[in-house]
C-alpha cells in the first residue's frame, strides 16, 4: 500500500523540460535527474503514465508559420515526441526502471502501438507507460493528449511539469508582486483568464472533472510532494 495521495497520475512532460538549458534536443543530465524523481513516484507504488511534448525538437505551429503545411508539420511533430518518449524510456531501463512506449500514431518496428487495455495492464503491473505521438491527430498538442490520456486510463490527476512552479497571478519572472494561487476552481481559473493547459486540454479536463496540478518539474522533490497531496505548485480542481 501507498501513502500517496494518488494512486494513478498522468505526468505531462513538455519537450522542452527534457532539453534543460540547452536550447534545442535532449540533454542527458536532466532527463535522468527527472527519471529518478519518475523512480522515486514509482517505488511508492504509484501508477505512471507519461505523455511528452515534442518542442524540444520540433513544433507544427513553427514549421507552418515557414510555410510548411501545418498537418504535416503537426505530424512531424508527433515524431518528435515519439524520439522524446524513445530517449526517457531508454534513460529509465538504465535505472531498472521498467517503461513502455505506446505510440498514437503507428510504428510498429520501434514502439507498441497506443491499445488502452494493454496501457493499463503495463500500469497494474508496475510500469511506466510513455504515450507518444501526441492524440495521433494534426491540430491538437501533447497537453490535449494528457488529458485524453488521463481521462483513458483512468489517472486521478493530470500533473502538468513545467518550468515554473505554479500558476502565479501575473508573471513572475516580470512582477516580484506575483503571487503563486495554491488551489483554484476551473471556473475561477477561466474568470482569471489563466493559461493552465491550452483551451482543448483544459476543457476536457474540465469535464471530466480532472484535476490538473500544475508544478516545476526543476525543483527537487517537486513531483513526489505533489503526489503525496502537499502544497506544491497550483491544484486546479472542479
Ligand atoms: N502534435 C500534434 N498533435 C498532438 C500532439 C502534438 O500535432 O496530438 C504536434 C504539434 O505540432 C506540436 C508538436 O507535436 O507542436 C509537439 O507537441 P507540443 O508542442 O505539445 O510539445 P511540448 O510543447 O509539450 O514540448
């Protein structure tokens, strides 16, 4: 038995989480010291599933802002996120961690594809499971997949890494005055107009009565605190 708060979480990743400070790819470093924080969660005996951004490699929306055709642009974005999940399941193996990728989009030869009877067999069983390749679809992003997948696998909450710690009431980095919200309803966060999660994501959380805890994924311990239900970064509740 666990001591946590939760027992089934989806971890929102964003590309750039994995890149640290470089400015583009994935950087070792940093994706071990959030493998292990994963570890940590994991030993607990607290279901994971991840979903991972791709924006460290490659976005739609900029490949169609150069003139790109967006869906293809989006699919090769999709792509990206697929070498993301690839490289975190690789640095989890490495720490006897056991992880799986499923694949949204086909590509049968490197990864299993997303079958969600088998995703929640590989949770019960104690594994990771990395969805890659967003939804599958052009015009969404990976934060849509999160809550897709959360609501899918049945996660009690949808943890979304970023890089700060929270949702402030302006931003901090340009107000020293900008205060963290703690907890805040979904319908106080839209009479805010606060971007937690893109539109798509936030309304199907929203719905589904999700809740979405929004925290930095570069703060030591960060991940373990929001699991075991402390104060840490910004709980969006129903
Ligand atoms: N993407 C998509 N459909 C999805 C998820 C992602 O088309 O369901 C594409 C989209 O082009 C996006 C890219 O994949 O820009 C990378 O995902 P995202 O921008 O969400 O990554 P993050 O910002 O989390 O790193």
């Amino acid at each position: 038995m666990t001591a946590a708060a939760y027992s089934r979480i989806l971890l929102k990743l964003s590309g750039e989480a994995l890149m640290g400070d470089d400015a583009y790819g994935i950087n070792e470093e940093v994706v071990s010291r959030i493998v292990s924080e994963v570890a940590e969660v994991n030993r607990l005996g607290v279901q994971v599933g991840v979903v991972i951004g791709g924006g460290n490699i490659f976005r739609g929306m900029k490949g169609a802002a150069s003139g790109m055709d967006r869906a293809t642009a989006d699919y090769m974005g999709m792509l990206a996120t697929v070498m993301n999940a690839m490289a975190l399941a690789d640095a989890m193996r490495r720490v006897d961690l056991e992880a799986r990728v499923q694949s949204a989009l086909r590509i049968d030869q490197v990864v299993e594809p997303y079958i969600r009877g088998r995703a929640i067999r590989h949770l019960e069983e104690g594994r990771v499971v990395i969805f890659a390749a967003g939804t599958g679809n052009p015009f969404f992003t990976t934060d849509t997949a999160a809550a897709l997948r959360g609501a899918e696998i049945g996660a009690q909450i949808v943890l979304k890494a970023t890089k700060v710690d929270g949702v402030y009431t302006a931003d901090p980095k340009k107000d020293p005055a900008a205060q963290r919200y703690h907890r805040i309803s979904f319908d106080e966060a839209i009479g805010r107009n606060l971007a937690v999660l893109d539109s798509t994501a936030f309304a199907l959380c929203r719905d589904q009565k999700l809740p979405i805890n929004v925290f930095s994924i570069f703060k030591p311990g960060a991940l373990k605190r929001v699991v075991m239900g402390e104060d840490e970064g910004t709980l969006v509740h129903s």
